[in-house]
C-alpha cells in the first residue's frame, strides 16, 4: 500500500504514478489538458488526486491558464488545500513529472483502474443482492445487465476530431459498399425500403396510428419477413405469444385467423396448408416476450440475452406505451422509455421498431391524419426516434370508401432521409399487410385527393 502522510491506501486496482505523472504533466503544459479532455476526477483513486484534477479542468476548460500558485490559490479558496498535501505536494507533482510526450496512455491507464474499481464493485453489490431476500433473481440480473451497458458506454473513449479528406474518404467507401448490398435492413415493403434505403443499425423507428388501423398485422408482416434470415425479438406487451404466433401461421398459411381460432372446424384443405406453415414458422428465427407492461430493463436484459445466443438482427416492440419507465410523471416516463430504446438500439447496433398509439384529439380534426405532436403520452417519443410513420386508414372514417382496405403510412420525421407517403393494403384476416399496386395507387389517391402541404415524394415508388 503507498502512504501519504497520514493517509493510507488500500490496494485496490490504481496506479499513484499515472495519476501523478497527468497531474504533473499538466502543470508543466496547461494546454496538454486537451489530450486527456475525456477523463473525469472519478477516474482518479486518490481521493487528493481528485480535488487538484477538478481545479485544474475548472480552470482548463474556461480558458483559463493555471500552474501551481494558482492552483494552490484555488484549493485554498475551497478550503481543500491541506487535504491535498499544500503547495509542497503540487511543486512535488511538477517537479517529479517524467514530461508530457505519454499524457495519453497514462490517462488511458488511470481509466482503465477505475473501470476494474468499478467491476470489483458491482461483484460486491450482486453478492449483496443475491443473498438479501426481496428482489428475485431475474430482477437482479436485469439490474446487472443495466449496470454493465451504462458501465461499457462510459468506458468509451472518443476519437476525436477527423481531418476532412479521412472523413471524405468514409463517405466514398460506404457510398461503394452501398452500390453492392442494401446500407439497412429491409421490412419487405418496397415502398418504404425503397425511400428509406432500409432501417439502419442504432435507429428507432415508430409506427403509430389509432386503434384498429392495422398495427400489428404490420408488426406480423416486418416479423415474418425479417425472421427468414436475420434474428428477431418481439416484445408483445399488448397480446399473448399465441395469438401473435397464429397471426403468423395464419399470414403463411392463408387460412384467416376466424379458422385457425376454431380447430374443430377446419378441414382437410385448411390444414393442408396450416401444417407446411407451422413447419414454416417453426424454422423462423423469430423470438416471442410475452411480458404484460415489461419494464425497459426487462427488454434490455433479454435483448443483451438473446444477442448473446443467437445473434440479434431485429427489436420489435409491441407497443411503446405499454413499456414502463421511470418518472415522476407519465410524461418522463415516456422520455425514459423512447431514450432508452433508442440507447438499446445504438448499444445493441441493431434497429428497434416500436408500435404506438396516437392520442384521441386527432378525431377531432377535420384531417384525421396523424402529425408528430400527436403520439400518445409525451413528445418525446418524437424526439427520439429517427424514423416516425403515421398509419392512416380513410375507411376508418368513411364506411363507403370504395378502397377499405388501403393504409397510408406517412413518414412525418426521417432523421437519414427523405420523407414521403407510402401506400399499402390490410389483409387483416391473415395479418398481412402488402404494398399497393401502381393502378390502385393512382386510384386511391385519384378517390383521396392530395392533402395539401403533405409531401408526396414517395408517389412514385413501386
């Protein structure tokens, strides 16, 4: 153990030397500071170490120039001087600095320590926790799991700032990689595959519209699709796993949910085509929570889980406003779970589509079409997302539309892209939703009409 004084230091995971030699180094090249811009004072072991590094960026990161007088005048001010040795001690860091050239890799050293105090920690806590009845043992994983992202996403160390022609040459590599293969994972709808260029890994996507408009079967369709090649996690907090898998048995099979419900009366020809599509199913790689109201720790956990198994391509959550978060009110609540989503998709470097509900108010308006301000329960779903598409179907709300089964899917906010409409049809007895033919896309809209100030950009998609 190293002694100061009348201070003593239990051996736990640190090294006095780097912390010296960047207190040191500092000193003898204030602007230096620069180098090290992403480490904090909790970095440091030494509790003394700490005090001097916060005066020192307080007065580093304000522009202003310091050495030891100063600092010493600091410490002194905030009555911290003889806790960190006086002037003796910080002349001591100066003098005794093997330089500047290695700032870098004795920072990295300092938060590498930290890193491992933190880890010894977190053991100690989870032996705590595993041996205090209360919580089970799946809430306590959860929480873990919780503690080692945000631990993991803190531990990162930035690269800083890129030169333009490095940055240039980025742009020209992804541009040729996406000449070959698709930049982002495709739905199955080519409309909106087309105009989006698929859903980039670390994006939140939403899909939001009133009740009854088609939601799930949409859900169903991106699932059944996606699952063919890439692993997906469904969270369906509104539904049970059965009825969300004979939605898909009922999608790949063409025998309508009405029938699947009433086994006793299916015939011969019906489970001719169920038996090939359970088999079907069977092979998917789709993975179902069935969760009533899961907590978003609860997703990440399974998420982190599931990735750690089988890989995992695809988050689809059923729906948003069923997840719960923490908040004082039902407002943050919302904020912790769209932010949480959107942090599980950027960690995880997968795409996270959430379905949500859209408020009452919008029937009260002469244009039923959904706008952004409009998601249930807290803008800040709207914030956080990258892409939100507003479902709309007019039948809805005329019962003698000639064209009942049509969904409009209006992307109202694109963080990578364009906007634009795209144009799709229900099928909701077999939960299949399927892109619009070009002529009866000119028909509804010719029967709709163009709303004015709505981007249409997309019309022309196929």
């Amino acid at each position: 153990m190293t002694v100061k004084g009348d201070q003593t230091f239990a051996t736990l995971p640190h090294s006095i030397d780097a912390e010296q030699a960047v207190l040191g180094g500092l000193f003898l090249h204030p602007k230096s500071w620069t180098r090290i811009a992403t480490l904090r004072a909790e970095h440091f072991y030494r509790p003394d170490h700490r005090l001097i590094f916060t005066a020192i960026i307080d007065f580093a990161s304000n522009g202003r120039g310091f050495d030891t007088v100063i600092i010493e005048e600091e410490l002194k001010r905030r009555r911290q001087l003889e806790a960190v040795g006086g002037l003796a001690y910080l002349i001591t860091l100066q003098r005794d600095t093997p330089g500047v050239a290695n700032l870098e890799i004795y920072a990295d050293t300092i938060r590498g320590y930290a890193l491992q105090r933190r880890l010894l920690s977190l053991g100690e806590q989870l032996i705590r926790d595993a041996v205090t009845p209360g919580e089970s043992g799946v809430e306590i994983l959860a929480r873990t799991q919780e503690t080692l992202i945000a631990m993991r996403a803190a531990s990162r160390v930035g690269g800083g700032l890129v030169d333009s022609p490095t940055t240039a040459a980025k742009v020209i590599e992804n541009m040729d990689n996406q000449s070959e293969r698709h930049h982002g994972l495709h739905i199955g709808l080519k409309d909106f595959d087309q105009l989006t260029c698929g859903i980039e890994p670390g994006d939140l996507t939403v899909f939001a519209a009133r009740p009854a408009v088609g939601k799930t079967s949409l859900l169903v369709t991106i699932a059944s699709h996606v699952s063919l090649t890439h692993t997906v996690g469904v969270f369906s907090a509104e539904m049970p796993s059965l009825q969300l898998v004979r939605r898909c048995v009922a999608l790949l099979s063409n025998v309508s949910q009405g029938k699947l419900r009433r086994a006793d009366q299916l015939t011969d020809e019906d489970w001719v085509a169920i038996t090939p599509a359970a088999a079907q199913f069977a092979e998917r790689r789709l993975w179902i929570d069935e969760t009533s109201s899961p907590s978003l720790s609860h997703i990440r956990a399974e998420c982190l889980s599931l990735k750690a198994r089988a890989g995992l391509g695809l988050v689809l959550v059923d729906y948003l406003q069923l997840i719960r978060g923490d908040g004082a009110n039902r407002y943050e609540q919302m904020r912790d779970v769209a932010y949480g989503l959107k942090a599980l998709a950027k960690d995880l470097n997968v795409p996270v589509i959430a379905l949500a509900q859209l408020n009452r108010q919008v029937e009260s308006r002469e244009s039923k079409r959904g706008n952004a301000s409009d998601v249930r329960d807290s803008g800040a779903i709207e914030e956080a997302c990258d892409l939100l598409g507003m479902l709309y179907s007019h039948a809805t709300y005329d019962a003698d539309f000639s064209m009942p089964d049509v969904i409009e899917c209006n992307i109202v906010k694109h963080r990578n892209g364009e906007r634009g409409q795209c144009l799709w049809s229900l099928d909701g007895a077999h939960s299949r939703v399927t892109v619009l033919d070009a002529g009866d896309r000119a028909q509804y809209r010719k029967l709709v009409g163009e709303q004015r100030g709505f981007d249409h950009r997309a019309s022309n998609a196929p």
